[in-house]
C-alpha cells in the first residue's frame, strides 16, 4: 500500500478484512511491531485545526518506532500556494511543489489534512491539493482528511462498529443533524463509502436538499424520515453537512432533526457514534452523548488504532 485517501486503496492491497485483521491485532497489543517505523520519520502536515487526528496520529507513529515531525501550515511553516501558474505577489509564500518535495526528502511516509473550500465543488470533490502533494512529496502518503474524505476516522469508526456490534448484520444510520456553521461532507462521503464495503443493513437520513454525490452513496437507502430510518438501530452515527448540489450552502437548522433519548428510543438499544467535536444539544442532547448509549470515547480511542494500522502497512512499504 502506497497512499491511503479512501476505502479504495485498500480493498485491493491488503484487502480490507486483512486491514481489520491487523487492526485487531493492533488493538489488542499496539506496542508490538516498534522495528517498523525503526530509523524512519513519519511527517505530519495540517493545513487546519485537529485534536484528535494530530494526537492520534503521532501517538499511532510513535508506538511503531517511528520520529515525528509536525507542522501547522502557516504558523509551523510558511503560507503555501496550491494553484499552478499563479504570480506569487500576495500572502502565500511557498508552493506545495517546493513545500511537498522538501518534506519528502526529509521524511519516510507523509500525512496531509486538508479542508474542503465549500465554494469550489470541481476543484474540492478533484481533491487538487492532495493529489498535488501526493505527486510532489515522492513518498507514501496517508490523508488526515481531504476535502471529500476522512479515512482515518471512516477506519475507525469501522473498527468500533466490529468491536460493539451484537448481530452478525447490524443496521447502521448515518442520521444528518443540524449545526450553525456549513460543514463539508468529507466525513458522511467517507463513512458512507467504507460502510458499503461491509456487510451491513446502511441508512442514509437527511433533509431533502442534502443529498451527497451520488458516487458516494450508491446503493444505501435514503431517506428524509429520521424516525423511520431510526427503527431497529444498532448504531447512530449523526452527522452534519453542508448541501452538495447548492455547494456549501445551510439549508436547514431545523432541531427536530437533534439525536435526543426519544429518537433513540426507536431504535433496537443502538449505540451513539460521533467523529467529535460534537455540538452538545445541537447535534446530540446531554443525556444521549453522556449516557451508556454512546460509544464516542471508544470511537476516539480507536482513531489511534486505524492511524497505527495503516502507518504500519505504509512504513512497510517505504523504501521498498
């Protein structure tokens, strides 16, 4: 494996059930391969804010041997520039060719977190600056989140639903909730993406409007019912995002929509997911996110989990 972006790097090579494998193997014993990132250097890149993907990354890098380095983009390193062909004559300082390369002679594997622009659909939904870096930096690379896609926290909360599943085919909703700022839909595109390469029984309920790109969903059930969609749950997962066909737009705050103790009074004693940050009360209510219900701690503690899991598929291949 020599990026991981999205679901698709993996279901050819290693496979994702073999990804699950080792992830397991991880969870249960993290500090068991440390030779593989021995003498290596995993460089990180964040081009916004991150709690818990810079965390768990470098935590995930250093039970596996490896030296970390990383960087905030513009604050740890210069302002860089994304667009090919531009005059350089305003803010920016450096372009990712020259940025992107450097870090690829300095390090052994690279991970990138990017944001979604919300006013550019073709240039967010072509991921330009990822494959950018992908293409300057001439080392492995793992996403810390695209403008269309988290894998790492997709990963995740796979692993979560393995660990916490109590049916062989659980039914699990990706429910939209409401937020005051407009969202990208990199995290609903990537669960949605991962959950059809299992076997589970995928809802899709959102308000109309909010439909993500078909590419995307597939084959999922849609609905605009949430309480339909919440019968027989074992797992919601509630999320926000912006409109994709009116691009980046908020359509709606409407709070019937919040995941309360009465919405998951519906469902077959399903479990609470969320990536975090959560907006309490507005996403979830107080006694959902604090109560046996929810599976948002295990859900976070797993993200170092899919981060070691993949790193170690990319230390591996360095160099090879």
């Amino acid at each position: 494996m020599k990026r991981f972006t999205s679901v698709h790097d993996v279901v050819a090579e290693p496979g994702l059930h073999a990804l699950l494998s080792e992830a397991r193997a991880y969870a249960q014993d993290p500090w068991r391969t440390p030779e593989l990132g021995a003498r290596k250097t995993v460089g990180l890149l964040f081009m916004n804010p991150s709690l818990r993907t810079r965390m768990s990354t470098h935590k995930a890098a250093t039970m596996l041997g490896a030296d970390v380095i990383v960087l905030n983009a513009g604050s740890d390193s210069w302002t860089l520039e994304t667009r090919d062909g531009v005059i350089m004559d305003g803010t920016t300082t450096e372009h990712m060719k020259e940025a992107a390369a450097v870090m690829g002679a300095y390090c052994d594997v690279l991970g990138l977190r990017t944001f979604a622009s919300l006013t550019d659909r073709d240039a967010d939904y072509a991921e330009d600056v990822l494959e950018k870096f992908i293409a300057y930096a001439g080392r492995p690379v793992v996403s810390l989140e695209s403008a269309t896609r988290h894998p790492l926290q997709s990963f995740a909360d796979l692993i979560t639903i393995e660990q916490h599943k109590t049916v062989a085919r659980p039914k699990v909703v990706l429910t939209w909730a409401p937020h005051p700022k407009a969202l990208p839909q990199a995290v609903a595109n990537s669960f949605v993406e991962w959950m059809r390469h299992v076997d589970v029984d995928l809802v899709v309920a959102h308000p109309k409007g909010y439909e993500l790109d078909a590419s995307f969903i597939g084959d999922a059930t849609v609905t605009h019912d949430q309480d339909e969609a919440l019968r027989g749950a074992h797992f919601v997962y509630a999320k926000n995002w912006s409109s994709y066909a009116e691009y980046g737009a908020i359509l709606s705050r409407d709070m019937s929509w919040t995941v309360s103790a009465e919405k998951m009074a519906l469902t077959d004693n399903a479990k609470f997911m969320h990536c975090l940050p959560v907006r309490r009360n507005m996403i979830v209510t107080d006694d959902v996110l604090d109560s046996p219900m929810s599976i948002v701690i295990p859900q976070a503690a797993n993200r170092v989990v899919s981060a070691q899991t993949v790193l170690a598929r990319l230390l591996a291949g360095a160099h090879t």
